[in-house]
C-alpha cells in the first residue's frame, strides 16, 4: 500500500495525537468516527496493540481522506516497514532509533522519536525528526518543556504521557506544538459501556481546549 501524506493542515487545526493502544478491532471500529465527527483529526494505533497492523490497514482505507492515521511504538526499521506497508501515514517512536529516522526523513513520512534529556531531544531534531515526542512528561510536567524550549527554541516539542485535561492547555503555553494523549483521552470505561455519545462530548472537551481550533 502507498503510504498517503500526513496533513499538517489538519493537525494544526487539532495539535493532539490521540494513542490507541490495547483497544480491541471492535472497539476501534466504533472509535475513530466518533473521534472524527468530534472534530480531532490526528490519531496513532501502537504497533504493541494485538492487531494493529490490520487496524491501521483499515483505518486509512476508511477514514484517510479525514484523519491522519499513523503508528505508534515503532522501535525497529523491520516495524517501521510494517507500519508503512499498512499505509501509516506518520511514524511515533518511544525511542532514538537512527535507521527509522533516516528512513522515515528519505520517504518523506513525518516521525515522532520519543526523547527525554536535552542531548536527545536536540539529537532527535538534528536527524530529522518532525516533532520531537518528549517522554514521558508524567513527572515533570509543563515545566520540562518550558525548559527544554529556553535554549532549543527552533525544536517542535510533542509531550506525551501525563497530559490530561487539567494540564493540557498549560502544555501549550509552556511551548508545546503538540501533545500526545492515550488512556486520558480513549476512556476505558465509555469504550467498553460502547457510550460513544459520551465519548464524543468527552473528546471535544479536549478539542476546545487545544489552540487553533476551527
């Protein structure tokens, strides 16, 4: 499958990266056009999640023309190739791995490497990162990026882990482009009661918080 490009017009208009991650076919199906008609855009299924390769497959085949679709917990060049071939259309790392950023760089497909000290951090950038996905931000918090962007101004920064709705906007003013929200965002009790009315009024709360919204 030819990976589709990642819109950054659509993730502009929403800077959150929802993280699908040990969700059931099923359940996905229900998910991704309740998080559409709430109005997010961005979304990553993690390569850990049993099934995700298919998952992915059948997210852009259905729902591509309106969500950036990517995979999540990519750590290998034999998992990037995966990814892609299921038509990913952004790669998200926990790690610096040289071999999937230069990859990813050279197809032209935006990645995420998940970084966490400054040295990482600017690494990450230098190599080709699109965004650098701080993790996790559990601990630090807003503060970190504040920090982090006092000398490495120029950097995109992605916190992920630990972002909720009571920290969400201090994310962005600390500096953030974007943030990166897994069990905060998918909640595992609407998912398994399948209230997907509620799920979606619980994912605009996180949209009208976000900047740039339309």
């Amino acid at each position: 499958m030819t990976t589709s490009a990642f819109s950054w017009t659509r993730f502009d208009q929403a800077p959150l990266v929802g993280i699908i991650r040990n969700v059931s076919a099923d359940d996905v199906a229900q998910v991704l056009p309740v998080y559409r008609d709430a109005g997010l855009t961005t979304i990553e299924i993690t390569l850990n999640t049993p099934g995700a390769e298919d998952m992915i497959r059948q997210a852009v085949e259905q729902y591509g023309t309106d969500l950036n679709i990517g995979a999540g917990t990519v750590c290998t060049a034999e998992e990037l190739e995966k990814a892609l071939a299921a038509g990913a259309r952004f790669i998200v790392t926990p790690i610096i791995d040289e071999a999937v950023i230069r990859r990813c760089t050279e197809r032209g497909v935006p990645i995420f490497p998940g970084a966490f000290t400054p040295s990482e951090v600017y690494k990450a950038w230098t190599l080709g990162a699109s965004m650098v996905k701080v993790f996790p931000t559990t601990t630090l918090g807003p503060a970190y990026i504040s920090d982090l962007k006092g000398p490495l101004p120029q950097i995109k920064l992605l916190p992920t882990g630990g972002v909720n709705l009571a920290n969400l906007d201090q994310f962005f003013r600390a500096g953030a482009s974007g943030v990166g929200v897994g069990s905060h965002l998918f909640d595992k009790t609407l998912i398994r009661d399948k209230q997907w009315s509620l799920l979606k009024t619980h994912f605009q709360t996180f949209l009208h918080k976000l900047p740039h919204t339309v």
